[in-house]
C-alpha cells in the first residue's frame, strides 16, 4: 500500500505543495501515538489482573481450596478426639478411679493452660493467623488431656496390681454370719437411743445374737485397739484395713486379739457380749472411711444374694430403737 502524500494550497504560489512535517512534530506526534498505546495497555493489563486470573494464580487458588479442605478434615478430626478425650475422661474419674478408690481428677488439672510466655507469639505475624492458632491451641489442648489420661492409666495400673491386696482389705462380709444372727435390730441412721429415749444418730448396725456368739473380722487388716473398758462401746476391737477405712466391733463379752495383730477375712476376733452401754446382747458394728462413719450396709457383697440384701435394706431401715 502506498504512503499517502499530503498537500496544501499555497496562496502565495498558487501552486499546491507537498506538506512537510517539522522534527519536533513529528517526534511529538509518536510521542503521542506511544501514550495512547501505553495508556490503552495499561487499561487492558488492569482488567486482565482484576477478572482474569492467571495460570499461577490458578494454581494457588486450587491449593488454598485444597488446604481448606484438608483444615476443615483436620478440625473434624480433632473434634472426634475431644469426644474421645472427653469420653475416657469420664470413664476415668467415674467408674475406673471409683472402682480403685482414687481420687478423680480435676478438670483444671486435665485442661490446665500452659502459662508463662506467650508461646503462640510466633504464629501471629502469618497470613491466616486465627485459623492456624485454633489448630495449635487445639492440638496443645488435646495433647495435654493425651498426657494426664496416660500418667492416670499409669496410677491406675499400680492400683490393679494392688487389686487383690485391696479386696481382701476392704470389709465385704457381716461380723456376725447369718446362721448365728437372730435378728437385725437396728440399721444405720437417726434412731430412738434407748436409754435418753431421743432421736440419736446410730453411726452403725446391731447385729443380736446369744452372749459368746463368735465375730468375725469382715476384712483383712491389723488390729489398731483392742479395748476392754466398761464404758461407752464396752469391750470394743477397731481394725484398720487400709485405703482409708477401718471396722468398730462392739459390746463383746470377750476379746481374742490385740493391739497390733494382723487379721484375716473371717478370723474370730471376740464373742457377742452386754458391756457398755448395750441394753441386750449384740454387735453393734461400724464401718470408718477416712475417719468418718458409713452406712455398713453397703459392704455385706459377699455373704448375701440380691434378695438377701433388699431384705436387708428394708430391715436396716426402720426406724426403731437401737441397742446402744
């Protein structure tokens, strides 16, 4: 294509002629036609970045949708392990450290902080930073519940090779056995006192039997008094098993052991007697955990069927008149 050739009319030659551009307007005239290009560019390149993603952009959204769904897997199964952690925890303190007689433990000792410096400090300054510092704290948290569990399982296990040292301990049959026994006078609880006639707490039960009847320790221990005053409880024997309980017998007419003497589940210890303060001849019977009386009528499981303890039970708890 051939380049086209301006002219202009010269009124002083009245000849037309060639036109010819100056070097500054030429230079001026691609300086122009470069702006526009550069400024048309420039919109073009705008729109490109803000509608149109490239390919590395492309691929960096795919892994920021790859990492959110692998982050919303990870908080799913961190929640599935809170509820496993929370489960063990609740066997833990209630059925396995009750079975063993430990102490539960506590809920801040399970999901205590970590204090001191701020050990999340470094996490702060990433892109993201709420949503990496819930998964830390997450994860801190779950590993510590992770760590108490396991040092409990380990005292527990102490306590499993103790097992059968503690059921023989424990006092698990009645002091006087029910072929020998004529009657549950009276069970633990508030109970008329027979001689000031009021209402009295009876931190124990009577078991009536003839005056010479054998007692028999209800669970292995040593002998921790063997007292033969007249007052009060009379001829009395208090046993110490161990893991916090002790057994009262008294009242005997006479006592077979004495102060310091180991014991066994079932060993004669005294004969039913009339001492003290009893109004007939009988046992009165007490069982101590850390120094403070229970109900005895808890711990008879290994004389007694399911129907003989309801028998029990309800004997135990009439209000009547107690025998001291």
């Amino acid at each position: 294509m051939a380049k086209r050739i301006k002219y202009f009319y010269n009124t002083n030659t009245l000849k037309y002629e060639k036109v010819e551009l100056s070097l500054s307007r030429r230079v001026l005239r691609v300086l122009g036609y470069l702006a526009s290009v550069m400024v048309f560019a420039s919109i073009v390149m705008i729109f490109a970045y803000t509608y149109i993603d490239s390919p590395k952009e492309k691929r960096l959204k795919r892994e920021i949708e790859q990492l959110d769904l692998q982050y919303e897997l990870l908080n799913e199964r961190l929640k599935i392990m809170d509820v496993v952690m929370e489960d063990l925890t609740d066997r833990d303190n209630n059925i396995y450290r009750v079975i063993f007689e430990a102490d539960p433990i506590s809920s801040d000792v399970r999901k205590g902080r970590y204090g001191g410096v701020n050990k999340y400090r470094a996490l702060e300054n990433y892109d993201f930073a709420d949503i990496v510092l819930e998964s830390a704290k997450k994860l801190d948290r779950v590993a510590k519940q992770m760590y108490v569990q396991s040092k409990s399982y380990d005292e527990l296990l102490k306590e499993v090779k103790n097992k059968s040292k503690l059921l023989a301990s424990i006092p698990a049959i009645q002091p006087i056995p029910n072929k020998n026994l004529r009657a549950m006078a009276s069970g633990y609880g508030y109970r008329i006192h027979p001689i000031y006639k009021t209402s009295k707490m009876h931190t124990g039960m009577d078991f009536t039997a003839k005056i010479g009847t054998p007692i028999y320790a209800t669970g292995d221990g040593y002998v921790n008094l063997a007292d033969q005053s007249g007052r009060g409880y009379g001829n009395h024997v208090v046993i110490s098993h161990g893991y916090g309980y002790q057994t009262l017998y008294g009242h005997m007419s006479r006592i077979k052991c004495r102060r310091g003497q180991s014991v066994k589940r079932g060993e004669i210890i005294g004969y039913v007697g009339n001492t003290g303060t009893s109004t007939a001849p009988h046992c009165h019977y007490e069982v101590r955990k850390n120094g403070k009386p229970i109900n005895p009528i808890n711990f008879y499981y290994n004389d007694l069927s399911p129907k003989e303890y309801q028998q029990m039970l309800t004997i135990s708890a009439r209000a009547n008149q107690s025998f001291d």
